[in-house]
C-alpha cells in the first residue's frame, strides 16, 4: 500500500510555493501526493522533477465542466472534453503521474433535472474510450470517478463506475473508490469497494465533513474491513477540502473550516489510515 495526500486541501495549482508543503509531507511519512491538473499551462515535467528529487511518487485529479462536457449532446462540445482531457494525460506523463482520478466522465455541478439518457451513457462510454486509447498511449491509468448526486448525475454509485469502466473495455481504464461518495450513496461499504474487482485503481480516504480521515461519521471498520477484502494495494490518498479552492465551492460546497491546521490534518490522517490498515495485516 501507498500513502498520498491530494494537494487541492492547499491549492487548485502546483507551483514552487508548494514544494515547502511537498517536503514537509514527505518528512511527515507520506509516499507521494496527488497533483491538481486544472492549468494546464505549468510546466509539469518540472514538477516532476521536483517531486524526484523529494521522493515522492504522484498521481493526479482533474475535473470537466459544462463548456467540455463528455456527454453533452453538441458533438464539439464532447470532442473538446476529450481533447482537454488527452491534453492532461499529456501533462501526467511529463509529471510521472501513475493515475489520473477525477469526474472527468462528465460535466461537474451540472444538472438536467433528471438521471442520465441512454445517449449521454453511450457518448459518455465512447468519450472515456477515446481517451483510455490515449491514456494506453502514453502509459497512465484512468481511475474514473462516481460523485454523490448533489454534485453529478452520471455515475452516482461505485455499481455505476465498475460498469461504465467495464463498457470501456480498456486496460488503462479503472475506477477509483472514495469514502465520502460512498458514506451518502451506498446502501453496503462493502459492496461498493467490491464492485471495483480488478478495475479498482484507486482509493480516496475522506471523512464526511471532508475534514481529518477518523474524525468524523464515515463507517471506518467497515471501509477498512472492505479495502482488506478487496485485496487493493495500490494507493490510499486522503481528500480534505479546506477554503483554498473557492473557484469549485460550488461543487465541495466548503464555507467553513473545520480543522485546525492542513499540516495537522495530513499527519494525523495518515497515521490514522496506516494504523488501519496494520489492524487488518
């Protein structure tokens, strides 16, 4: 197993101003960190290189929105969510980032008023195979995301996500499993993570208020018993959300702070998901 810890509790970007962070995560005992990829104008080769030098493996998130939505009925509107979104396997591969996790099945925040049509399920399996090719191309994995519905209505459960992935047909594609989705959508933890089987590519520790992982409501005996089960080790990378990112607000829907410090946060959650997973050894 692997330990990450997604930057987006600190910024929506990399830049240097984060590698003091990246040092003192690394010191902290983290594996690696996961890199927001919304600019796409950073030189991400130099991150890298950066990351190198500290140690650090990475894996990265992006998002899609209303104006390159892989489901839109415009057909140029889907081409260019698939063109943005084979630009970022680009930027992962000069980054030396593994997996590439995110909502980017589909537009984040944006609703119809009703669940998805069998064409937006079609144009969203024949988008995501577009870029699996890609991904395949250019030796980084997909691991799609499932959100709750208050945040998309195309792949709402880890059910949903195991069978859009398996539709793709496509050893880059995967899908990744996360605790907060999960806590508000899944009637059993356990199927949930199940769902996955060798498709499962990747997992987000995040507690139900999107603070410290162990602090909260979310069933941790449970998720914890379900990741063993699974037989997943690959990486378990901790979602915080603090006020950083007012520019997605509108998705996380964080107005208030609910941790004393984000270096605290990232330390305590990881020795609370390490001692987990020595539990279940």
């Amino acid at each position: 197993m692997k330990y990450g810890m997604n930057l987006l509790l600190w910024s929506g970007e990399v830049t240097e101003a984060m590698y003091p962070v990246c040092e003192k995560l690394k010191a902290a005992g983290f594996d690696g960190v996961e890199l927001p990829i919304f600019n796409l104008d950073l030189d991400y080769a130099a991150i890298g290189a950066e990351l190198d030098s500290l140690g650090l493996g990475r894996t990265g998130v992006t998002i899609r929105g209303e104006e390159d939505n892989p489901i839109s009925p415009d057909a140029a509107v889907r081409q260019k969510g698939i063109d943005l979104t084979k630009r970022t396997l680009d930027l992962c591969a000069a980054a030396g980032v593994e997996t590439l996790v995110g909502p980017y099945h589909s537009a984040i925040g944006l609703f119809s008023g009703a669940g998805p049509t069998d064409d937006e399920w079609k144009w969203g399996v024949e988008s995501m195979r577009q870029v699996a090719e890609h991904a395949g191309q250019v030796g980084v994995r997909l691991g799609v995301e499932a959100l709750n519905r208050f945040e998309c209505y195309l792949l709402n459960c880890h059910a949903d996500s195991a069978r859009f992935v398996r539709e793709v047909d496509h050893p880059a594609c995967g899908m990744m499993y996360d605790t907060f989705h999960s806590n508000i959508e899944e009637k059993s933890v356990t199927d949930a993570v199940l769902a996955g089987g060798d498709k499962l590519y990747h997992i987000h520790i995040s507690e139900n208020d999107r603070s410290t992982p162990g602090k909260g409501g979310v069933n941790w005996d449970e998720n914890f018993d379900a990741i063993a089960k699974s037989g997943y080790d690959g990486w378990l990378v901790i979602e915080a959300f603090g006020l950083a990112l007012p520019e997605i607000a509108a998705a996380t829907k964080i107005w208030r702070k609910m941790f004393s410090d984000e270096m605290t946060l990232a330390t305590e959650g990881l020795a609370f998901m390490k001692s987990e997973m020595e539990k279940r050894k």
